[in-house]
C-alpha cells in the first residue's frame, strides 16, 4: 500500500454539502476519522474549523472560498487533505493527499463524489521555428509592402522566404514548395493585374500551418475556402498598420518576442 498519493485536481468549485457524508465513506476505505480541521481563507482573513457543521455554516452564510484545507485524521497517521491554493510561481492548485490508507482508486473515486475533475498533463505546444514565408503580388506594390514586412519579421529574428527569385517550373508550384518548407505563411493580399498563385485560394486552403491574411481593404475578398479566416485589414501602401495585430497573433502562438 502506498504510504502517500496526491492527486491533482483542476481548480474548481466543489459540493461543500457533501462533506457530511465524506465521514461514511472515508470509513470504508479505512481511515476512521477521529478528528477534523478545515481552514477557510477569504483574504485577508483565514478562519479554522473542529467540525464540518460549523465550516458548511460559513460556506452557506459567507459563499464559497477559493482557499482551503481541510484535513480528516484518523490513527496511526492516517489522513486526508483536500487543499487548494496558489504557489511561489501564482499557478493555482487543487490537490487531495492520501496517506497511510487507500489506492489510487479510492483517490480517484473520492474526486468523483466531491465533483471534481482530474488535472491533465497539458498537451505541449509544438514549439515553431522563426521562419516565414511572405506571398505577395509581384507587382512594385505588392513587392514594396512584402519588403516593409519582411524587414519588420527580421527584426523580430525571422527568416523570411519569398516567392521571388527564378526557379525553373510553373511560379505556383515553386511558391508551394517555399510555403511548405516555411513554419508561418503571410499573404499580403493587394490589388493588380499580377494574379498567379494568390487567385489559387485552395494553395493557402490546403496549409496545414498558421496563416496571417492582411487584406488591402479594396481587395475583393469572397467568401470561400477562407471565407471563415480571419485576416488583417490595411490600407495600402501602408501595411505597417497591421503589425500589431501580427505581433498579438505571433505571441498567440506562443512567440515571446
């Protein structure tokens, strides 16, 4: 039998009321509970309990708290504990300690009855390189804005990729291949004659990678594969103005800097 289990709980409200019958079941799995203290903090003050009718009194009278600690002792050192708290690095945290009685089991099963759900290990964010790809029209236009921000994702330690720069084959086929050897795309989407790729919505449809739309607001946008993409509205020539909802949209997906 495991001399101590901890259990980590997402932080949540649970049942109070349902602690008057904790004693019964705290009994079948072999912790006789001889005495008992619940501490209620309502910063800046911390009230202790000897009894669970006087600590569900405050609960009904005062609400709930979002800090406590209640601790069931029976003998020879055995416990429980049901705390929550926030610690030195102000992550909140909701545990239930088990020593000297019970399995895991029981742990989980005692969650259950309280209402309350068990933590997980948060998936890990899968970490992006610094490189982008700009597509833009190859137009003077098109290509002065793509350098304004291509110059702006430099200063932030990007490695930017273009669509320019000869490569023999069709110019669809050689932007697809940079787009797809790029972490980020950005499609600066203007006005002018110089169609190719950006007319092949399912080209950017098909990315399986964050994509930035920043929309010339004369560009006309339909709704389609992307209908639903949200995008970046400017007013040419000066795409500067969607640099800050391009560093709010890097620092979503996890860019500090």
């Amino acid at each position: 039998m495991p001399k101590n289990i901890f259990l980590y709980c997402k932080p949540a409200s649970f049942n109070w009321f349902v602690l008057s019958e904790l004693q019964s079941r705290l009994l079948k799995i072999g912790l006789d509970v001889k005495s008992q203290r619940i501490e209620i903090s309502r910063y800046p003050t911390a009230i202790e309990y000897d009894s669970i009718a006087d600590a569900l009194l405050d609960v009904q009278v005062n609400g709930e708290p979002k800090r406590y600690h209640l601790s069931f002792y029976g003998e020879s050192n055995h416990s429980l504990h049901l705390i929550r708290l926030v610690n030195m690095s102000d992550e909140e945290i909701l545990s239930i300690n088990m020593t000297g009685i019970g399995s895991l089991e029981d742990v989980r099963s005692l969650a259950d009855f309280l209402g309350l759900t068990i933590d997980a290990i948060p998936e890990a964010r899968t970490k992006l390189e610094r490189t982008c790809f700009i597509a833009h029209r190859f137009d003077n236009e098109g290509s002065e804005m793509a350098d304004k921000l291509a110059r702006f994702l430099s200063l932030l330690d990007f490695n930017v990729s273009t669509g320019r720069g000869f490569a023999p084959g069709s110019v669809s086929v050689k932007v697809k291949s940079r787009m797809n050897q790029q972490a980020i795309v950005f499609a600066v989407l203007t006005l002018g004659e110089d169609n190719t790729w950006l007319t092949q919505e399912s080209t950017l449809a098909s990315l399986e990678k964050p994509l930035f739309l920043l929309k010339e607001k004369q560009y006309p946008f339909k709704p389609g594969l992307l209908g639903d993409h949200e995008f970046i509205p400017f007013t040419a020539p000066t795409i500067e103005t969607t640099f800050i909802p391009i560093l709010e949209g890097l620092r979503n997906l996890g860019f500090k800097n």
